[in-house]
C-alpha cells in the first residue's frame, strides 16, 4: 500500500533534504493538489519541526509565506504538510551562471525585504537568510517570491509592548556560515534586521 500521510496526503519522491529533515512531494488524494511533505525523524536530537510548524502559523496570511495544510506526528515522524513550491533563488543563480541583471536583483529584493519586514513585524528574525531559503511559486504566483525554513527563527522583541529582547554575546553561530552577518561571526545576537544587501549584491555581481 502507498504511503501516507493523514490518511489524506499520498507521499511520493524525495525532493529535497536539509540538516533537519527531509522533503517529499505529496498529493491531495481527494483533490490531486500537489504539495510539499517534510519529515522529520522524531528522535532526532533537537527536533524543529514542531516549533516551525508554530511559526507558520504565526505567519499564515503574510504574502509570501507558504499555507500550512496539516501538522501531525505520523509512526517516527513528524510531518509539516504545506504549499509546494518552485525553485529556489539559488536554483536560478545556478541556472543564469550565477549573475542577475540589476533589474531582476531589484524586482527580487523588493520582495525579498517585503518579506522580511513582515517577518519582523510579527517579531521574529528568521536567522538563516540564503538564497536556499527564497522560493519562487508556481503556476499563478511563479513570479512571487517565498520564505521558508523557520527552524532557527527567533523572537526578538516583545509581541504586545514592541520592547527589543536584549541580545546576547559570545553566541555559537546560528544559521549558515557562508551568509551569516559579521556581529554572528563575532559571537553576537542576531537582533540587528538587514544582512539582505549583501546577498543581492553578490547576486547581481556574480560573487561566489
């Protein structure tokens, strides 16, 4: 018998995997809508997925940010099922030979800082910002930019009095190291807001 999930979701290929999980294209069986279905293995040493699955909720609603379709904890796994998605900012940057002309760069980072803004003011840094983690759409929206992978994200001040968490020192490094921000690198609390420009402007350059 076929694999599913939530006796509703039919689990297909292995599309994509990452340091916290795994990815697997999925399909409605009672509409044939595809979608994308995480694993992860429920006793993995620190476990993301249930806080992740918490985020998105925070952030249903945000432009750019992918639907939520069910969260649940299916035999040694937990499942975030959720919108699929085309490819990653990355993928592109791979496919133009790693240089985007300046009005693609602009077109992507007025979204891509749409974003962000918006998931600062639901008072969360995303804390691993990369290329990876900016998803193009598909069909309708393919020429709308998404943000994905919440695992690290963190809340960096108070939701009600907007009062900034005060960020600490001599901190491990959180996130990728290749597109991490100096104060990181340094040891410090991630509570400053924009390291986006750099990445647009290696995007534009061609820097590697």
């Amino acid at each position: 018998m076929e694999p599913r999930v939530a006796n509703k979701f039919r689990l297909g290929r292995k599309i994509g995997a990452g340091s916290f999980g795994e990815i697997y294209l999925g399909t409605n069986v009672q509409t044939n809508e595809e979608v994308a279905i995480k694993l992860e293995n429920v006793n993995t040493r620190h476990p993301q997925l249930l806080y992740e699955s918490k985020l998105y909720r925070i952030l249903q609603g945000g432009t750019g940010i992918p639907n939520i379709k069910w969260f649940g904890v299916e035999g040694e796994y937990n499942v975030l099922v959720m919108d699929l998605l085309g490819p990653s900012l990355e993928d592109l940057f791979n496919f133009c030979s790693r240089k985007l002309s300046l009005k693609t760069v602009l077109m992507l980072a007025d979204q891509m800082i749409n974003r962000v803004e918006f998931i600062h003011s639901k008072s969360f840094l995303h804390r691993d910002l990369k290329p990876d983690n900016f998803l193009m759409g598909l069909g309708r929206r393919a020429n709308q930019v998404y943000c994905i992978d919440f695992g690290l994200a963190k809340k960096y001040r108070d939701s009600t009095t907007h009062q900034h968490i005060p960020y600490r020192e001599n901190k491990n490094l959180t996130g990728t190291a290749r597109y991490a921000s100096m104060n990181t690198h340094l040891g410090i609390g991630m509570y400053g807001h924009f390291i986006l420009p750099w990445h647009l402007f290696n995007m534009w350059q061609g820097f590697t």
